[in-house]
C-alpha cells in the first residue's frame, strides 16, 4: 500500500509543499525571496502547472516556412517526422503578455531569418499563461515555468541529440525576454539571447535570478525601445552585453506622443504598445537591412546627438539586431549604443552623417538649414541640418540620419529660410559652395560642389566636386557646438 502510494505521488504532475510547487521534468518553484516579497516584487504568486499555461513548440525551417509543424516538449518521437535538422542551429522567438506565436510577428521573424539563415526557427507559445495587465502578476511569475520547459527541451536535445547550447539563439520580447533569462539561468552554455525591450515591472534592479542578465547566455543583446521613467514598460538600465537605444529609447518615430492621449486611456495604452513593440519590427527589419542599423557606443544619448561619439572608434560599430552578435568573444563588461531610425516599417533603416558646409554670399544672415538628397532611383526626405547665424566664407558643421546611403547620390539640394522672416526690401542671398558628408561608418568624406547664391525658400543644387575651387581654400570651420 504504501508502494503503491509513492508511485501514485511521483507520476502527479505537481507536489505543493507550503510556499513551493514542483513539477516533475521541471523541478521546483519557490515564492520566497527573491521571487516575492521584496519591494519590487512585493507578492508574486506562485507559477501555474505547466498543463494551464500549455506551452506550445511551432517549428518552421526552409523546407516548411509558410506552415508551421509543432513539436512536443517531452516526446522526441516528434521530432522525427518533423524537418528539424540537428545540424543546423535554432533559433527559439518568444512572445510576450497578450501575444501568441500564430499570425503575427513571431512566424515573419521566423520567415525572413529563414531568407537569410538556414537554421530551425521555433516560435514558443505560451498565450494561456502570458495573460494580459489584469493578470500581470501571474504572468511574471509563469516566466519561470516557461523558461524551465524550453531547458528542459533542451536538455533533452543535448542528451539525446548531442545537441549543444552553443548552436541556440533565444529573441524574446518583453515577459518573452524574461523567459529566455530563465532558460539561460537553467541551461547554461546559450550561445546568444536577444532581449526585444525586456519587461520592466517586477524585474528592474532584482537579483541576477530574476532578470535578464549578462550571465545569461555567451552574448547578451537588448534593444530598449520603451523606457519612459513614468509610462515605459521595458527595462530602462542597460542588463546586457550590448544595449542598444534606438533614438534614446523613450519615444519612437512614428508612435504618437504619450501626453497627447493622456484623457484618453484607451489610446494611452496602445502609444505606450507602439513603442514597446517597435523593438520586435526594428529587429524584424534588421534581417535584411544590417547597414540601416549601425550604432553608436556612447555614454549617452546627448552626447551621442552632439556628435560626441561619431564616427566609430578603430574597432568599428556593431549593427542593433540580427547581425549585432561580435566576432569575438565578448567581456563581461556591457556597453550602450545609440542610432536614429526612420518613422516607417521598411523604412526604418538610418544612416548617420556629419555634414559640413562652405557659406556663400555677401551678409551674414541668421536661417534655418535644410538639404536634400537625391539618387537614380530615391530621394531622401528634406532635412534640417541647422539653424543659426551664418556669416559667408565660414564652414559650419551639424548631423544627419538619412533614409538613404551618400555614396547612392548624385546630387544635393540646399535650401534656407530666414530666421526670423526678412522683408521683402532686406531679403538676402545665400548659398552653398561646398557640402561634405562625413560617413560614421568608415570615416569616408562624399563632396558636393556649386557656385552662386539663391533667395529664401529656393533650392540651390549641388553636384559632385570634381576639384577644390579656390574659393573655398582656406576657410574656418564652426560645429554643431558652437550652435549650442
């Protein structure tokens, strides 16, 4: 009777002992510090059974792209039948609170990975156990029973397979961030997890045991999309390798302000969605666009906006996304890195360029700045490069972040408006000899040359140098900075 009585208890699928559960496959969870009960995570509940929140396997590779297959956690039987290939790497894409891994950005990630990689793309979904705010709570803590069921997977792999860590790569976005933490923290040896804007709340500035962490797996990659002090829902301090912030990562082109829905709070929540998402769509792009995305290493934002950290050190400048993974091995010690993106999907690529200018005219006249590039085939949008007072023969340098790569132009547009509106009596002339577009890539200079003047408002065009005028020998150079 008693035999009988501890097998029927070891085949249950949990076994709660006061404030920690167990699973078998999964081991057991505890909400005792640092889980719970410290002042950011006051009272976390305990996970749910891995049977509710049913976490789900959808593998897609180039034989099946348009149609995933699922494979099962426990039962490596599935995975005969299936396409997997042991002998190529997999790439593991987690979603996070309110989102599933069906008809969405999970399968196109996989989709264009699989146009550039031939690797085995396996969205995880756990949409039962992710919830939504009402039960947010509960969804930061079955974080760790998701994180414990792709371990296990593969640990399975590495057992069975001889599949080794090292061929693993985990995105996650969100609580999906935090679940590839988890699965590093229990399966060590990942060779890269990539955090999509890691959910903040209950995890910033906890333990290395709760968070995602450098620690977690060989390389650590987090792009910060959301980190609004107040209304941001993504970790706001850097937890990786490298951290990326695109645009400062508080507000991104293209999402509505925050303050301007603040009596609205259905349309607060989704400006507060657009943000946090953009760093899966960032990184989605990415994939096919690696040049669009260089970034900066910079302490900070302003200083990365002043030119401070332009152009890239000797060691070069790690693209955000896909392609971020170093050559090397990385330290232990991580590092911030800022770019500018575009406001649109298939838009978002950027490339950042100092631009100098050679003023013409007779009288030194305080405007606005802008220039315009064109190619064979695109042209950029109208940029503000300045604004100030501009006195003739001087050079006067300022930024640009550009949908489109100097060495594709073939010509340049200046324009200038006074500051403040002339008179038609005082109207000035004023032109550009020369525009230099220093590239932060590689340091290469492209130069764009004219003579003449225009009026206001009128488009002066500049082609290709072919040599230096004499005009423009000899002159004195101002910087942003001395705009500032």
């Amino acid at each position: 009777m008693i035999t009988t009585t501890l097998i029927i208890l070891f085949h249950l699928p949990m076994a709660v002992l006061g404030k920690e559960i167990c699973y078998e496959r999964l081991g057991c969870f505890s909400d005792s510090k640092p889980w719970s009960g410290t002042p950011r995570r006051m009272k976390i509940p305990l996970p749910w059974a891995p049977e509710k929140i049913n976490t789900r396997f959808f593998l897609l590779t180039r034989k099946n792209p348009d149609q995933h297959q699922e494979i099962d956690a426990i039962d490596m039987q599935s995975l005969q039948g299936a396409p997997f290939d042991a002998s190529h790497r997999t790439c593991f894409i987690v979603h996070g609170m309110g989102d599933r891994a069906e008809n969405n950005w999970v399968p196109q990630l996989c989709q264009e990975i699989l146009q550039v990689e031939d690797v085995n793309c396996i969205g995880v979904d756990w949409h039962h156990g992710s919830g939504n705010l009402l039960i947010y709570n509960q969804a930061t803590s079955n974080v760790r029973v998701v994180g414990a069921e792709i371990a296990s997977v593969l640990r399975t792999w590495q057992n069975e397979l001889d599949y080794s860590p090292t061929n693993v790569h985990i995105i996650g976005h969100s609580l999906g961030a935090q679940v590839a933490a988890e699965v590093g923290k229990r399966h060590p040896g990942i060779r890269r997890i990539t955090g999509l804007d890691p959910a903040r709340l209950h995890f910033e500035d906890t333990p290395r045991e709760v968070s995602l962490d450098a620690s977690d797996a060989n390389f650590v990659d987090i792009i910060h999309t959301d980190t609004h002090p107040l209304l941001g829902l993504g970790l706001m301090k850097p937890a990786g390798h490298f951290d990326f912030y695109p645009n400062g990562g508080q507000h991104m082109p293209g999402c509505p302000d925050r303050l301007s829905f603040l009596n609205n709070m259905n349309a607060l929540v989704e400006t507060i969605a657009c943000n946090h998402q953009q760093a899966s769509r960032y990184y989605i792009e990415s994939v096919r666009s690696p040049g669009g995305f260089l970034s900066y290493p910079c302490p900070d934002y302003e200083s990365f906006k002043d030119g401070s950290c332009f152009p890239c050190p000797p060691a070069g400048c790690p693209p955000m996304g896909h392609y971020s993974e170093p050559e090397h091995s990385v330290t232990s010690g991580g590092q911030t890195y800022y770019l500018h993106t575009g406001p649109d999907p298939g838009h978002f690529s950027s490339y950042r360029y100092k631009v100098t200018l050679i003023i013409l005219g007779a009288w030194k006249v305080s405007a606005q700045i802008f220039i315009t590039l064109f190619g064979d085939e695109r042209s950029s949008d109208e940029h503000q490069v300045m604004t100030g007072s501009f006195t003739p023969g001087d050079s006067y340098s300022g930024f640009i972040d550009s949908e489109i790569k100097v060495d594709e132009v073939n010509c340049v547009d200046f324009l200038w408006t006074p500051s403040p509106p002339q008179s038609n009596v005082l109207r000035h002339q004023m032109g550009a000899a020369k525009i230099d577009f220093q590239s932060g890539e590689d340091g290469r200079i492209f130069s764009f040359c004219t003579t003449g003047t225009v009026r206001d408002n009128t488009a002066q065009t500049l082609g290709l140098c072919r040599e230096t005028p004499y005009w423009l020998q000899g002159h004195r150079t101002k910087t942003l900075r001395d705009f500032l």
